[in-house]
C-alpha cells in the first residue's frame, strides 16, 4: 500500500501535503506520529513506505496504524489548502528555522502549527496568564491588573482564549497595545467559544492565533491538555488567577513544573471554590504573585520604571480620592458609595464616570462599582 492524497494520482506528496497529513495523523490522537517522524525525519519519506514496512520498522500502535489504513487515503487536501491560502495561515514544522525554541525542548513538541497572525522576536518574553471559564469578580480585577502591568512591561500575554479568565487576559492585552497569543484547543479555522469571534480577530491583528491541530479540528476536551503544555511551553512562566481543584489551568501549571518554567499564583478568598485550586499551589510552593514586581523578580526581568504598578501617575481631585478609596475589588452599589461618602447621587456618578475614564474604576450592570487597577 502507497501512501496518497485522496484524490490525487501522485505517487509522493509534495513536502507541504505530506507535514498536513502528518498533522492530521497527530490531531487523531495517534501516538506514532511524532515516532514516524523521529524514525523517518520527514513526511515525504514516511508516506513513500508502504504500511506493513512501517509497522516493521517502527512498531507503530494499533491506533496509528488503523488512521493510517482506514482514514488516510479517504482524506483530500483540496479543502485545507484553499483555506490556508484564504485565511492566510502560515504553517511551520519543527523543522523549520522559525519554529519556536521554547517548544523544541519540551515533551512531545508539535509536529507542525498552523499560525494566524504573526510570531515576533519579541515574544519569547512571554507570560502564560491561565484561569477558570467561571471568572468570579474577584478573579477578572486581578487579571486585569497583573496582565496591564505586563502588558505596560511589554512582555506577551498567552492564554488559551477560553471564557473567563483566558478572555479578560487577551483583551486587557490588546487594551494596553500589547501583544497576545492565543493558543487553541481546536484548528485556527474554528472559532471557540463562538462568541470570542471578534477577539480572535483582534488577537490575529496583534498577535497570533496558533494551534497544533489540524484545520476543521473541533474543540473536543481530549484536546484541551495538549494545548495546554503548548501554553506553557511558549511562556517564561504561568501565572494561575483563579482556579477550582479541578481545572484545566492546574494542568498547564503542572506542564509548566515539568518544562522548567516558573509558576505563579494569586491568592484567592478562602471561602470561594474557584479558589481552591490558586491557594493550594501556593502551598505546593508557587510564587506568590500581588503585582508585577513579583513576576519580574523571579523571572530576572528589569522592571522599565515606565509604570509604577503600586500608584498611579494620574493626579485626582480631594473628591475623586474620596470615592476611589471607599471602593475595593469586590463591586459596591452606587446608593452604597453615596452613604459612605455624603455626597450626593449626582455628584457620586459624576465622579464615577471620571474614574471610569482614567482606568481606575469599572462599571457592572445594576450600577455596580469596583477598582480596576
């Protein structure tokens, strides 16, 4: 049996076909893919060998072999390619000179990403900012904190663009004009979850979208640890917001530990669920991290001096002060500001929106207020 592309009459694949059809291999959740490769060094030499050499050869598993039998020569690459093309995705294998240097030295480093958007030079200075889809309050003012002050320090922000905390990390990103890297659990053709359409957009712009799944890949949970190890790959370190005990974004800081990176975590309300899993890593011995400077210092990162994370350079009115200090992290009700601070509705909204404008403060529906910094 000759390998082929469905469809196609060629004996061989073009080097390009053959990394595709390596890649869907892989996505399968194949395990002899990455071992064909290592054994072979190219595609274009795996494909050229009929089957049962293969299995001779490599003593491939059972499961590798039966893609390779059963599903391989059903698939066309006519559809790929006209999406690559359309959406202007760059592929890189980990051949490739411009394959990241972070991912080469991790377990089982991708056979080949798919990349939309642009991979810079100035990415390797990255941070990982993970968390729970179910972001409380509490967890969405800590994430904007820490993420515009790395932002504002010029260091990429990468997350798995999940709801959440994943979500608010590469907004707050693209906020400050920095750069961001999602990196999916599904191909770059799919937009998960369908409302991030939009910020998949905007991270493409100023950043990149990558996954090491290939095109039309649903976002099955199988799907989820795999990425999660490119996550902290790609990072210096991970910084875990908030977390339950069983979550996805323990198992990137767990990736984290086995890769030699650094491990963050920000200490949670002890009563909160979603807490849970940020404390005990604390207790397991992650860094304990307030703001920025926790990060820098551990990463070996010189702070800019551009920004200070502990004050801001915006100067406030006696008033502006007054309101800004009866606010906390957790959201206060405007009739309950007013009280506190004897000022009348009016002039507590106006205050409010001044806030508001200067980054300070955040408005929640049904009039709620909290600190933003």
């Amino acid at each position: 049996m000759q390998f082929k592309c469905g469809g196609s009459d060629k004996d061989s694949l073009n080097s390009l076909s053959g990394w595709i059809l390596l890649s869907k291999i892989s996505s399968a959740g194949c395990p002899g893919a990455g071992k064909l490769l290592k054994y072979f060094g190219t595609p274009d030499k795996i494909f050229s060998f009929p089957l049962e050499k293969l299995i001779q050869i490599c003593k491939i598993d059972k499961k590798t072999i039966e893609f390779i039998k059963n599903e391989l020569p059903k698939i066309s690459l006519e559809q790929d390619l006209d999406l690559i093309n359309k959406l202007n995705i760059k592929l890189v294998t980990c051949k490739d000179s411009d394959y990241p240097s972070s991912l080469q030295t991790i377990a089982y480093p991708p056979i080949l990403l798919y990349i939309r958007g642009e991979l810079k030079k100035e990415d390797e200075r990255a941070v990982a900012v993970v968390g729970t889809r179910r972001a409380t309050n509490y967890g969405k003012t800590a994430t904007r904190k820490l993420v515009r002050e790395l932002a504002r320090e010029r260091i990429t922000i990468i997350s798995g663009m999940a709801r959440g905390i994943d979500t608010c990390a590469h907004e707050v990103a693209l906020e400050e004009g920095g750069r961001t890297i999602a990196v999916l659990g599904c191909g770059v053709d799919v937009v998960y979850p369908r409302e991030n359409s939009s910020l998949m957009n905007e991270i493409i712009k100023n950043g990149a979208v990558i996954s090491e799944f290939s095109l039309g890949t649903e976002p099955f949970a199988r799907n989820f640890p795999r990425r999660n190890r490119i996550i902290s790959g790609l990072s210096m370190g991970v910084v875990v917001v908030e977390a339950p005990l069983k979550s996805g974004a323990l198992i990137t800081a767990d990736f984290a530990l086995e890769q030699g990176k650094e491990v963050f975590s920000v200490p949670g309300v002890i009563t909160s669920p979603y807490s849970e899993g940020t404390n005990r890593l604390i207790k397991e011995g992650a860094k304990v991290v307030e703001n920025v400077y926790d990060i820098l210092e551990e990463l070996n990162i010189p702070f800019s001096g551009e920004k200070d994370s502990f004050t801001y350079d915006l100067q406030l009115s006696f008033e502006e002060k007054l309101i800004f200090d009866k606010l906390t992290s957790n959201p206060s009700h405007i009739d309950e500001i007013v009280r506190q601070s004897s000022l009348s509705v009016a002039k507590v909204a106006d205050i409010l929106m001044r806030l508001q404008l200067k980054g300070m403060v955040r408005e929640l529906p049904g009039k709620l207020f909290l600190k933003d910094i």
